[in-house]
C-alpha cells in the first residue's frame, strides 16, 4: 500500500534524495483566445493577486473580463510566441536542467530538479508528483521571485501547501521566499549589465523597471516595494552610478486602482522631456523574459520613450539561463539545504546503498515483502 496519496509507493530499499521544486508564474498553453481564457481564470481568481470580496470579482471576472481581455491577450502573446512555444516556459526549462546539471557536480548526493508553474501547465502538483516519484523525501522550494510580494511568493506557498494537504506522507519541507539581496543575484546583474555596456552604448539613466502591484497591498504590510528598492540601490552601488543616474520604476498596472509608482510607462513618456535622450532598461524582478519583458518593455515601453523624443533604447535582457544565475541559484539552494543528508560533506552513494540494504533486511524481518 502507498503511503502517500496516489500511486507511488515507498520501498525499503530507496535512497531517497532531496527534490527542488523550481516555480515561475506561469504561461498559457497556446496564443490563442481559449487558452488565455483558461489561463486567465485561473490567475485572476487567485484571491492573493485581486484582493476583492469573491461574489464581486465574480461577477467582473466573467461577466467582463474573461470576455474581453483573453482575446486582446492573445494577439500580445502571438507576437513573442517562438517556434519552441512560450518565451518563458522554455527559457524556465533550461534553467531547469542547467540547475539540476550544477547541483550535480557540487551536491555529494543525489538532488532532483523539477519545474512547476503557479498557473497553467506544468502545474504544481504535476512538480510535486514529479519529485515524489523520483523519491525525493526532503523537498525546497524555490520560486524565481526574487523580490517577496504576496501576490507571487505567497501564492506560490498557498499552491504547495494545497497539494501537500492531500499526501499521508508530507516530505520535509523548505521554501525560499526571497533572495532579492543575495550576493550572487546581485553580482549577475552587475555582470549583465556591464556586459551589454561593453557591448552597446551606455545610456544616459538606467531605469530598473519592476511589475507593479496595487499600493494598498504594499500598506498592508507587503514588503515588495522595499525589496525592489533595496535591489535597485545594490545593482547602482556596484556600478558606481549616482542617484540621478538610475530610476527605480513598475510597470504592468491594470484597473484603475492607484499602483507602486512612479509607473515606467509614464517615466518613459517623461524622460525625454527632462532631456534625457538615451535611456537603458533592466527588470531585476523578472529571472527569465516573458510577455511583460519582450513586448511590454522592449516594445510597449520603447514605442513611448522615442515618441516623446527619445533617441536610443535599449533593454537589457533578464538574467535567464545565464551561467552567474544559475550559480546563484544554486548557490541559494545550497545554502538553504544544509543539513540535509545529500548536502553533507560525508555522504557518499555506497553508503545510503548500504544503509537502504539494512532497512530491507529490518523490514523483511518484520514480515514486509520488500
């Protein structure tokens, strides 16, 4: 009989291992209406992304919304969408692989990766399943946010715990909820943003353009407003830039409703007016490049700052697959797995081999068949 919910079931003789569970926000399945609509209700219903009582945003969100905005939505997506599918979904996938490929040559025992989405596919539970499976009884959670927001972290920590309510057997449990000043994500910053000033003319202010969130939530008591400005200043500081050379700017609001400010669509309308002709763009809180990144910033954004007389654009990338990345990220997982038996210094593979051999001897003392 399995021992957790489902149909994997525990042997004596398993090693184990440590699983890292890899989260990003999340993609629809296809550009089309359909599946924005999905994608959309799934997201928009999340109570930790639209704080607004349930039998409200109910009515709004499909009676208007999931009538209008999947559409509009689609045809944003159709125009980033590559022949290998959703911009962030592949670029998460190789983050996927080339995390689990580091850990494997710094981690003494066996540690597996695997990717999830907060809203649409793979889900979640299919991340969780997907640890299990590979026997993974101590499991951290890593999700690609480096600044802590409710709407993102939190949700992600709401999605785990849901899935892990309905196993027998819950795995020991880690979750990182931020690393917005970890030394290794802000050296990487450092690194890509010099590397693309040595490799394109430096503009005359780097705007650090951040996704918004409603300004009551950051009253409230969320953090995330800190975190980006906490960001920003390290990146500036290591670049030796003065204050007046860098702006700390969000972007992606929808509704009415006042957001984080100042808004960098209304930042890069004003800029050239302040005479700043030269402008480059780098979104620290994005760790791979999607939709807000390739269209809203590299096109969207671009489109206001040379209409209102700009001169040179230019967005630097998101971290992605990056070599320095993926060693802070591991990095990060390292430090948070300590004390766990794949990350001792002792462990060595003949030994859990061993130690899984004396379980099954115990065990089939004692009656059990394996």
């Amino acid at each position: 009989m399995s021992l957790y919910r489902g149909e994997t079931a525990f042997t004596h003789a398993e090693t184990g291992c440590t699983g890292i569970l890899v989260t990003n926000l999340g993609t629809p399945d296809a550009p089309e209406p359909g599946a924005l609509r999905r994608y959309l209700k799934q997201f928009l219903w999340d109570p930790r992304v639209v704080e607004v009582p349930r039998p409200i945003w109910w009515l709004i969100l499909n009676g208007v919304i999931l009538n209008v905005r999947p559409r509009r939505s689609a045809r944003a997506y159709q125009s980033v969408w590559t022949e290998e599918g959703s911009p962030l979904l592949t670029i998460s996938q190789r983050q996927r692989v080339a995390l689990e490929d580091v850990l494997g040559e710094r981690v003494p025992g066996p540690v597996k990766v695997a990717l999830a989405m907060r809203y649409g596919n793979p889900s979640i539970e299919t991340g969780l399943e997907a640890l299990k499976a590979a026997g993974a009884r101590r499991i951290l959670v890593l999700p690609l946010y480096p600044q802590y927001a409710g709407a993102t972290t939190g949700s992600t920590f709401d999605a785990v715990a849901e899935v892990l309510k309905q196993w027998r057997w819950v795995p020991e449990l880690r979750f990182i909820n931020h690393y917005h000043d970890e030394p290794g994500y802000i050296d990487a910053l450092v690194q890509s943003i010099r590397r693309h000033w040595e490799e394109h003319p430096r503009g005359e202010v780097l705007v650090f353009s951040f996704h918004g969130i409603p300004q009551r939530y950051f009253l409230a008591g969320d953090p995330y407003f800190c975190h980006c400005q906490k960001t920003a200043r390290m990146v500036a500081e290591q670049l030796g830039l003065s204050a007046g050379e860098y702006r700390v700017t969000f972007q992606s609001r929808v509704g009415r409703e006042e957001w984080l400010k100042p808004y960098t669509d209304e930042t890069m309308k004003a800029l050239p007016r302040a005479g700043v002709k030269r402008v480059d763009v780098v979104c620290p809180g994005f760790s791979a490049d999607c939709l807000e990144t390739i269209e809203e910033i590299g096109e969207e954004n671009r489109g206001y700052f040379m209409e209102a007389g700009g001169e040179a654009y230019h967005y630097i990338p998101a971290l992605n697959d990056d070599a320095a990345h993926i060693d802070a990220l591991a990095s990060l997982v390292w430090r948070h797995a300590q004390g766990w038996p794949e990350f001792s210094e002792v462990y060595t593979d003949e030994a859990a081999r061993e130690a899984a051999q004396e379980r099954v001897v115990r065990a089939q003392a004692m009656g059990a068949e394996d």
